[in-house]
C-alpha cells in the first residue's frame, strides 16, 4: 500500500493533503508532515495543505488557500479522519483521486486508496512510514517535516503515555530527534495553558463527581464556559485531567456547545466507544466522543457508564 500510494503521489503535479475538522497535533502534524515531505523530495509539484486554520496549533505551521480550480487533476490526500464528514475542507471531493491514511477504526472506508494501520500510534507515525519505505530510492524530509511528525506522534500518544505507543513509534521518534529542531520550544508550546483554562480545570476537580461504579462525570454548561472564558474546543483539552483520579474507571465530559452537548468519553480500562457509537459518534476503545441534543440525553449516558463500569 505505501508503494502504491508513492507511486500515486509521483504520478501527480498537484497534490491537496486535507485533515479532520477541530484539528490536533496529529491532525497538524501527519498533514503538515506529509506535504513537507511530498514538497523536499519533488520540488516541482504543487503542494498544499488545507483547512481552517486553529490559531492553538499556529506554532505548528500555516495552511494555504487555494482556489476551487486547483482541485482540477489534483490529488487528494485526507489524513487521520475516520469518517468523510469530519473531513476540513468539503472540496476533497474536487480532487480526481482521493487517498485516507488513517489510524482509526475504517468506519467508513472512503477514498479510491485506503491507508488505514489501527496498531499506528498516530497518522504522523504513519508518514514517517511512509516516507521510510521510500527513503532509499530517493524521499527526503526536512527538519520543519520531522518536527511536525515528532510533534504529531507525541500530540496523539499523550507524550508516549498512552497503550497505542509501540516499540515503532520509540522507534521513529527517536530517529525524528536525529533532525534538528528545537524539541524544548515545541513542548512549551504543545502544553502551555492559558491561565483561564488551568482555573476551569480547577473547577472540574473540585465538582467532578466520581460514582461507586468507577464512572465520573463533568458538566460544562454554556453559562459556566462564559463565565470562566473558555470556549468549547479549549473545555475538551481538560478531558484527561480526571486519569489520575484514585478509583476511577472511565469519566465523560458533557461540553454544551450552541445547539448541542459534545459528550467526551474517556476510559483506563472499560471499552467505551460502543457507548459513543450509539449515540452517533465513535473513536478509539478508550477515547471516544459523541453529540447528544438534551440533558436527558445526558443522564442516560452517565447510566449506561456507569453499567459499562461495573460489569467490567
Ligand atoms: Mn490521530
């Protein structure tokens, strides 16, 4: 597969490379990543990459705006996004051939070419993949490409913490800090919190509330995120801050956002993505997410935790 999705790029002059909508490191990363490498090893395509920008990533890189027009005979790339609606960026159906590299579930097997390895830390693990098995006839990658990928591996593994991090991802991101970049300032960024949210995160340790089952639950109603000045997206970076609660199994997070609740699932054991599933969304066995429209809604998740945690 990685063969054939090189030979793909080569065979292109115009190459899009599209993330997932409220974008992570990974997201940032695997995409930034990727058109860094497309860009060193064939100076003479066109490459861009696309999506609202997310001012918290900014350090990362910049994305480009491109005219509808590009898309014509361009291939499109579309990184770490299980599903077409969570694509940033409607126009990936312009392009004339449509590639996934991802590392979830493949839920929803779209693209001509599908690149879908779940036992991958991060999509930005998979690139440097990818750009491994074709290094010796020739890719290349710059320092700007490993930071991206570095940052993007360590963004999705919760700095090597978590269960997905294998002997591979050490591996690569051991050989990412052979290039050069300044690994300090990069983690500065990716975990400075402004002042606003550390105080919200004080309110969810001294409200969260842990059940007998080993389920706990937040609620962050739109009036308590106006009050401390934390928007949505910035409220579900808080989500792991429960783990390190003594007793406790798996823990959601109701954010209200205009017309809907985000709900944030997250688990040190349980398997909970079935529970997101139901509930219309999805996402890894212990990190998952869903929307709900009503507070009965939400009760009824917090119910059916709470079942998942005592019968585990
Ligand atoms: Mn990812």
């Amino acid at each position: 597969m990685k063969k054939e999705i090189i030979e793909k790029i080569k065979s292109y002059s115009t190459v899009i490379v599209h993330r997932h909508v409220r974008p992570d490191p990974d997201a940032y990363g695997s995409q930034g990543g990727l058109c860094d490498m497309i860009q060193a090893s064939f100076p003479d395509k066109q490459v861009y990459a696309v999506g609202e920008e997310e001012p918290s990533l900014a350090y990362l890189r910049t994305l480009d705006t491109i005219s509808d027009d590009t898309y014509k005979d361009a291939l499109v790339i579309v990184c770490d996004t299980a599903n077409a609606e969570r694509i940033c960026d409607e126009r990936y159906k312009l392009g004339k051939e449509l590639i996934k590299i991802d590392h979830h579930p493949n839920e929803d097997p779209y693209g001509d070419l599908l690149w879908v390895d779940t036992s991958a830390s991060s999509v930005s693990e998979m690139i440097y993949d990818l750009f491994k098995s074709g290094e010796s006839e020739g890719l290349k990658l710059t320092d700007a490409g490993a930071r991206l990928l570095f940052a993007g591996i360590v963004g999705d593994t919760g700095r090597f913490l978590y269960p997905s991090t294998t002997m591979r991802t050490m591996e690569y991101a051991g050989e990412l800090l052979q290039y050069s970049f300044d690994r300090s300032e990069l983690f500065n960024k990716m975990y400075e919190t402004e002042e606003k949210v550390l105080k919200l995160q004080g309110y969810i340790l001294q409200n969260f509330k842990l059940q007998p089952s080993g389920a706990a639950a937040v609620i962050l109603k739109k009036e308590l995120l106006e009050e401390f000045q934390v928007a949505p997206s910035e409220a579900s970076l808080l989500v792991s801050t429960l783990g390190s609660v003594k007793g406790i199994k798996s823990w959601v997070f109701y954010i209200e956002e205009n017309d809907q609740i985000r709900v944030r699932l997250r688990s040190k054991g349980p398997i909970i993505n079935g529970l997101a599933k139901k509930y219309g969304g999805g996402g890894h066995p212990l990190a998952a997410g869903a929307s709900v429209h009503s507070w009965e809604e939400v009760s009824q998740v917090s119910e059916e935790l709470s079942d998942i945690c005592r019968q585990s």
